[in-house]
C-alpha cells in the first residue's frame, strides 16, 4: 500500500515538474505569473511566496489531478506589458516547451536512478551495456489461474508472486516445471507474496497421468494450473546514465509506435462506423483501447506493481514522465506541442492569430481530448473491473 501510494504522489509530481517548467521559463522571459496551482479549483489556500523568480503566487486547490500555471495574456496576440504576446518567439517556444524538456529531464534522472537499484527488464532487446549490467531480481510472476485447478483449490491468484516450493527458490519457468513435474501428485508447500505480505499454502499438484491424458484433448492442463512470466531486475553502475538514455530513445520509438497504432484503429473504427460496419466498427475500436491507458489503467498497474518493489513503481513513474513529454510535444491542439504549431502556422502564411479564433481551436482541442479522456476512462474500468 505504501508503495501503491508514493506511486500517486509521484505522478501527481509530474504534472507539477511539467507546470513548474513553464512558470520558471516564464519568469525568465519576463512574461507575469498570476498563479501557479497544485491540483484543480477550487481553491483552498493561496499565498505569495518566495524570491526572484521563485516568487509567485502560489494555490493549493481541492483536485488533486495535477497542477496549472496562469500567465497574463496567454492569447499570443496579446502585446500587454508582462503578457504571453508581448514576449519574441523564440521566448515562446522557450515558455511552451519547458514542461516537455522538464518532463524528459525528470525521466532521464529517474531511469539513472532505476538502473542503480535495478532495472525491470520489461521489453525485448532492452537497452543495457552488457558488461555493466547484473542480474540482482529474477522472480515468478502469476499471470492466469486455470478454472478448477490446483492453483486456484489452493488460493492462488494472478498477481502472486512464487518465491519457493518446498523451500526450492523459483526463478523462471523452467525451474518451475521441472519442480511441479518431479513432484507430480504429490502435495508441495509454496511460498508467495501478495500486496507485499509473505504466504504459504499447501497445494496437491495434479498426477502425471492426469496431465498425460489432457494433452490429448483440446484443454491440456498442467501439474500446478498457471502461465506466468518472469520479472528480472538488471543492476548497473558507471553505465546507469547510459543505460537510462539508451531507455528513453527506446521506449521513445515504442511509445510513439503504439500511439501510431492506436490512431490508426481508432481512424479505422470511425471510418467503419460512418460506413454502417458496427461490429467491425467495436472491434476497431477495442484494438486503439488496448495500446493506451488513462488515470484508472495508472492507478492498477502502480498497484498491481506495488507487490514487485520500489524499482518498479519508479520505473513506472518515469516510462508515465517521458510519455507526458512526447504526447505534450505532439501537435494536437490544446497540448504544448498544438499552441507551438497553430503559432507557427499562422506566422508561416502571415496572418495575425486572432484570440477569438485561438480560443476556438484550442478549446475543440481540448474538448475532443476530453472525449477521448473519458472513452479511455470507460475501456480502463471494463478491464479491470
């Protein structure tokens, strides 16, 4: 639970890393902060505080979702002393893209940080100097639970992690086949860990025989009754900046490529729901829902990753961080990257971006956005509920 909990407040920290970046890019450019906030109004407490340009006003409100920054004249047409407008482009930019550069920054530091501890090793090929990297974590994760199975007789449930049966360490799935099939139809003691507590069950493992003879149908079965994936942890030392970059490229290219992915469905989806194919239409649209994930798929997989240590939460935390800084550097209106484009788009065929019309393309934005939030919020809590 602890872990589940710092989890969150690291999360909540990453949006007010990314705000933060654009209030100290502010200040430097000379543009008026009028507030800076943690969470969402309303408005519990406010003050101005500090000195240079740490000196601000400063909120804490009720909604805990992230934080903001409120600049004078936000409107790039506004040329008011102190406004957003008034200020080169080039500071602009500086102001927009803060938060991105904020946000990659604190990935790169938090992925050094993990690769010290201990890196999961979660993806193929991942990034590592070879002969820099140890193997400090090799641990039995349950991920299915067969119907009417040993396993399931006994209390085991997806998510558990196998530490030993009969006092054997279990470290990947060959050592667990070959201890369950040595001690076939024989009742074994295994230990695991849930939520962070240590357990021990009796389980009586399933008979030769009878897995002999399952192989023969169409539902073969095996001594303990679960598929599980094993969760390794690689240690670096002089290499951990290194390595932590070598995962941000990598898991850069593979954040965007699932991205791709799921607009490309969720494109798909439309077009087949304009074209009367409903069916074809869900399908679509479950396919572009299995590539993201929203505030209720976060909070799971921080709490289903407690159990794995705090390397993993962290882990978690800056794969989350490095996401907010590709998404938010994307030109879709409402986000950094959609004010940065719509500002050069309008500078490039030299026409003033009037305020009105601003308004109206970053608000659809995020309306759209806002859409899309929910429909992510409703596929989150169909999975995991």
């Amino acid at each position: 639970m602890l872990l589940l909990v710092i989890g969150l407040i690291l999360f909540v920290f990453l949006v007010v890393a990314h705000e933060y970046g654009h209030f100290l890019a502010a200040k430097l450019s000379g543009v008026r902060v009028e507030e800076f906030g943690v969470g969402f109004p309303p408005r519990l407490i406010g003050k101005k505080i500090g000195k240079g340009i740490w000196r601000g006003y400063y909120s804490l409100n009720l909604l805990p979702l992230g934080g903001f920054v409120k600049l004078k004249g936000e409107h790039d047409g506004d040329t008011s002393k102190g406004a957003f407008g008034s200020v080169s482009l080039r500071s602009k930019l500086k102001i927009i893209y803060a938060g991105v550069i904020v946000n990659l920054l604190v990935s790169i530091v938090m992925l050094t940080v993990v690769a010290w501890v201990g890196m999961p090793q979660l993806v193929d090929n991942q990034f590592k100097i070879a002969s820099d990297s140890k193997t400090v974590v090799d641990k039995l994760i349950v991920n299915y639970i067969e119907p009417q199975s040993p396993a399931e007789k006994a209390g085991l449930k997806s998510g558990d992690v196998i530490v030993s049966i009969n006092n054997q360490n279990i470290k990947g799935s060959t050592k667990l086949r070959n201890i369950t099939k040595s001690s076939a139809g024989q009742t074994v003691n295994i230990n695991y860990v849930r939520n962070g507590q240590n357990n021990k069950v009796q389980v009586t493992l399933l008979s030769e025989k009878t897995v002999q003879a399952s192989l023969k149908t169409n539902q073969p079965k095996a001594y303990l009754g679960i598929s599980n994936s094993s969760y390794t942890v690689a240690r670096s030392t002089w290499s951990a900046p290194v390595v932590a970059v070598g995962n941000v490229a990598q898991l850069s290219w593979l954040t965007l490529k699932g991205l791709g992915g799921a607009l490309a469905n969720l494109g798909k989806s439309l077009a087949s729901a304009v074209t009367g194919h409903g069916q074809q239409a869900k399908q679509e649209a479950s396919a572009a829902g299995e590539n993201v994930s929203g505030p209720v798929g976060i909070y799971f997989i921080l709490r289903q990753g407690s159990v794995l240590g705090f390397e993993f939460i962290l882990f978690v935390v800056a794969i989350i961080s490095l996401t907010l800084a590709l998404i938010n550097a994307l030109p879709i209106p409402a986000l950094d990257g959609g004010r940065a484009f719509v500002m050069l788009l309008f500078r490039a065929i030299k026409k003033p971006l009037p305020p009105k019309t601003e308004d109206i393309i970053h608000g659809t934005g995020f309306a759209l956005l806002m859409l899309l939030f929910v429909v992510i919020t409703i596929v989150d809590i169909k999975r995991f509920f």
